[in-house]
C-alpha cells in the first residue's frame, strides 16, 4: 500500500511539475515520503525551484558587445610555492 500510494503521488508531482524537474529536484536531504513535497509548508519552495528551472532569459533586452581582437602576449605568472603552513592558515 505505501508503494501504491508513494506512486500515486509521484504521478501528482509529475502531472504538475514535470518529469525532467522531478528527477532533478534537492531539498539537501532525503524525505521518508513524497507526502512531504505534497505539503503546504514545501508548494512554495518546490513553485520557486520549478520557476527557477524553467527560466529563459531575454536576450533581445541587453545590448551586445564586440571587444575586438587580442592585443598583446599573454603574461605567465608562476605559481607562488605554498607552504604546509600557508595551506593551513587559509
């Protein structure tokens, strides 16, 4: 029965969100039931991160920029030798 009723759920979810942002969506920590994503207290976090995942930017909006051709060499700093204490201290 609990299998039966986790899918039914999942089957919701993915009626109303979809399938690709089901596989994909992190809470940071693992639920015991789907009942949890059904709840009023995470609808609002689960609509933002699904908003967020449909997001399209609008590029007509902004100009475009050409900055031209390389000028010059690149310049080779070497690496600063970094000491068991330096790596410590960060």
């Amino acid at each position: 029965m609990f299998f039966l009723r986790e899918m039914k759920l999942l089957n919701n979810l993915c009626e109303r969100y979809s399938q690709d942002f089901m596989a994909i969506v992190d809470f940071g920590r693992k639920f015991d039931s789907l009942t949890y994503l059904t709840s009023s207290k995470l609808k609002e976090p689960l609509d933002q991160k699904f908003r967020a995942f449909n997001f399209k930017v609008d590029l007509s909006k902004y100009q475009t920029y050409d900055v031209g051709d390389k000028v010059g060499k690149d310049v080779t700093i070497p690496p600063k030798r970094k000491t068991i204490k330096d790596f410590l201290d960060e």
